[in-house]
C-alpha cells in the first residue's frame, strides 16, 4: 500500500459526488458508479471496491456521525484507466489484515486483489482512500 495526494487531471473525466453517510448509501454508490462507468471493461471491479471502500467509510469514520458524509470521485482517464477516491471525515486508523478466524475485515483484501495499486492519504481528521485501475 502506498500514499498518493490527490491529483487534478484536466483530460480525465471525473465524476464526483458527496453522499450522506448512512448504510442505505452504498447501493446508491454503486448506481453512480455504473451510470457514468456504463460500458467500462472494469466496470464491477470498480463498483465492488468503491462499495468496499465507501462501507468502510461508514462503519469506521466520523462520517457516520449525523450529518456526516463521504464523497466518491471516479476519473475515467484518455488512457482508459480509472482512479477512484472516496474521502471520509477521519477517525481512529484501522487498516489492517484481518485474522484467520475474524468475520469481517476482508474488503481491504478484496481492493488489493483487484485494484493495480492502492492507498490512503490523510490522517484523523480526514481521510482519502485511492485505488488505480486499468
């Protein structure tokens, strides 16, 4: 896992949107996800990490506080790459491995296996988790 900034790409196409942060969201992460990636070749890898990533934005940041939120940007590249970004309000640090006999924690496992690369920037405050595609 490296960190990355965030990064402005003028020839990219990028789609954003800030979501209320509640569970009911993530499905409507998915939608926005498949509306503007519709004919996309990684179209459901990108919609699976971006419902991992924005789950996890909910169930471990102050974004599931009320009134909080998370935003999701996809970036839909000339070179038919995409980064996805999803920014939360921050919150105690848990990236981690899960254990061989933990229930959860396995989304981050799912990111790797599917993402060229993938990382996380910021700190408690806030925080943005990226992943690359191609």
């Amino acid at each position: 896992m490296a960190l990355s900034e965030p990064q402005e790409e003028p020839d990219a196409r990028t789609y954003r949107r800030i979501f209320p942060g509640r569970p009911d969201q993530i499905g409507e992460v998915r939608r926005f996800i498949r509306e503007h990636l519709a004919d996309h070749h990684r179209l459901e890898d990108v919609a699976l990490v971006a419902s991992e990533l924005t789950t996890n934005a909910w169930e471990h940041t102050a974004s599931s506080a009320p009134q909080g939120t998370f935003s999701v940007c996809a970036r839909l590249r000339p070179d038919d790459s995409i980064r996805l970004e999803v920014e939360d309000k921050g919150g105690p640090f848990v990236f981690g491995q899960a254990g061989p006999d933990d229930e959860g924690g396995r989304g981050l496992g799912i990111v790797d296996a599917l993402t060229v690369e993938w990382g996380v920037a910021g700190d408690a405050n806030g925080r943005m988790v990226w992943a690359e595609f191609k």
